[in-house]
C-alpha cells in the first residue's frame, strides 16, 4: 500500500510539473513572437526537442524501433499534436494575451470526459463532475478584468479551440501508443515527425524573414526552454499521467496551466491580476481537489489500482 501512495504522489507530481511547464510555454512563446513568426517557433522549437530527445534515447538506451504496422498510428500522433495543436496555439497567442490563451486551454478537461466515455467508456462521477465545473468556474475569473470584460478576440478563440480539439485528440490517440511503446519513444516519434510536418510551412511563408533575424539571448532562451522543457519533459511527464491515471484526471489537472500562467505572465510580463483573478486561482485550486476525489474508495479498488501500477513496465 505504501508504494501504491509513493507512486500515485510520484504521478500527480510529474503531471503538475508539466502543467508548470505548459503555463510557462505562454510566456517564453510570447516572447520569441517578438522576434519570430509562428512556424519558426514552432520547426525551431521541434527540431531542437527531436535533438534532444534524440541523443539522449540513444545515450540511456530507451528508444524502441517502430513497428510498419504502428508508423500509421504514430504519423496520425503527430498531425494531431504537434501539428495541428501548435497552429492553433501558437497563432492563437498572437490574438490573445498569455492568461487568456491558457484559461481557454482549460477547456480541455470539461471536453475530455466526452471523449473518455466515447472511446474508453470511462465513468465520471458527480463530485468528479462538480469539480471541472468548479474549478473551469475559477479559470474563467483568472482573465477577468476589474470591469467584467474579456479582451479576446475571435480570431484567437477559434485557433485556441483548434488546440483544445486537438489535445483531446491526442489524449485518445496517445492511449493507444502506450500499450505497445514506452514514453521516452513516443515523444521523441511524434517530435520529429512534427518537425517534418512544419518544415514546408517554414521554408514557403516565412523563410525569409527568419534570415534576417539575429539570435541573441532573448531568443536562445525561451526557445531551448521551450523545447525541453515544453515539448520534451511535460509531454512525457503528461503522457505518463494518462497512462496511470485516465484521461480525464489527467485533463482535468490541466486547469492549473491557466493559474501558472496568470502568475508567471504577472511576474514576468506585467500582464494585470486582479483581487478577482486572485480569487479565481484559489478555486481553480478547490476544484482540481475536488475533481480527484473518488468518494467511497474501497480497499480492494485500491489494491486493484496497486497491481495495475506494478505490472506497468517503466
């Protein structure tokens, strides 16, 4: 029992990590936007995760050979997320300030338990339930403002709604995945294949823009942070969490990307928080609880979920 808790703890912690690094991802993309165009950031960020992951696999031996049958799988992986996530977010931050694009990401764990049902037949109880809604209610205090408006346009709603639609997708693809890879080979596929995919989007439409940029250190910066950290370590950390938790307690722990954000955006950016905002941070925080809650646990669910954790392979 005692290594059950230390795994499930050891789980939460790696998820809550990746959310930090995903709240973090707003800010450092914000600030390449000032020197780069979206498809830069993006091949850049990718190719230099896929390096990374790249040589550090083969270093501690983690990387699986992908089977012909599963190339299709993993080709679909990558469209999905990176590929059609990061079109959306990331030119979707060029519409939207850093908190908002994040608290419009948070609605991904109120979207997941459709998903989850439909695919997996996961079952979502009522506390579950009362806690998204909870705690989604505290997201959307994070980015009022003392006047009661939203400044968001539409432009970057929508692109934030495509990368919301595509990380559900991925939730569900990725499931399939982990039954025959390990994570560290996941990533480092779906990275590279990514860095393919965006390659042509770069060399057409903004080739020569990224000619004339000079790389300093306010460039260098936030674009190696985000490609390990952001791309490499939370999306392992992440897809670890789907696998030993579910989708939908995985997802649901993403409503603390927006809180992160709006807390490093202020520090780091000035962006404004508000009292209001404060206060939407603290039940974000009661809901995420709430929503991992399971009432009535039983010690035989327990011991179930032990052995489930003990026959994964790591």
């Amino acid at each position: 029992m005692e290594r059950y808790k230390g795994k499930l703890v050891f789980t939460y912690s790696l998820v809550i990590l990746a959310m930090l690094f995903w709240g973090f991802s707003f800010i450092w993309t914000k600030m390449l936007l000032e020197h780069l165009k979206p498809f830069s950031i993006i091949t850049l960020r990718l190719i230099i995760s896929s390096v990374f992951l790249l040589i550090t696999g083969l270093a501690i031996k983690k990387l699986q050979k992908i089977k012909k049958e599963d190339f299709g799988l993993f080709v679909l992986l990558a469209f999905i997320e990176p590929f059609l996530y990061f079109i959306g977010e990331t030119n979707g931050l060029k519409h939207c300030s850093a908190t908002i694009s994040a608290v419009l990401i948070a609605l991904i764990p109120l979207l997941s338990p459709i998903a989850a049902w439909y695919f997996f037949r996961e079952k979502l109880g009522m506390l579950n339930f009362a806690g998204i809604l909870i705690s989604f209610f505290g997201v959307s205090l994070v980015i009022i403002k003392k006047d009661y408006t939203l400044n968001a346009s539409l432009t970057g709603i929508l692109l934030m709604g495509l990368a919301v639609i595509s990380a559900i997708g991925y939730s569900v693809v990725v499931i399939k995945a982990v039954k025959k890879y390990n994570i560290f080979s996941i990533i480092t596929v779906q990275n590279l294949l990514g860095a393919i995919f965006f390659m042509p989007l770069l060399l057409v439409f903004e080739y020569d823009h990224l000619k004339t940029v000079e790389i300093n250190s306010g460039i260098l910066y936030p674009l190696i942070a985000l490609a390990i950290l952001a791309s490499s370590l939370a999306f392992m950390f992440f897809t670890y969490g789907v696998k030993m938790l579910g989708l939908i307690k995985a997802n649901t722990i993403s409503n603390t990307i927006p809180v992160f954000t709006a807390i490093f955006a202020y520090i780091l950016i000035d962006e404004k928080l508000t009292i209001i905002n404060i206060l939407g941070i603290i039940i974000v925080i009661t809901g995420l609880l709430l929503s991992q809650l399971k009432k009535g646990l039983r010690i035989r669910h327990r011991i179930f979920w032990f052995k489930k954790i003990s026959d994964i392979k790591e």
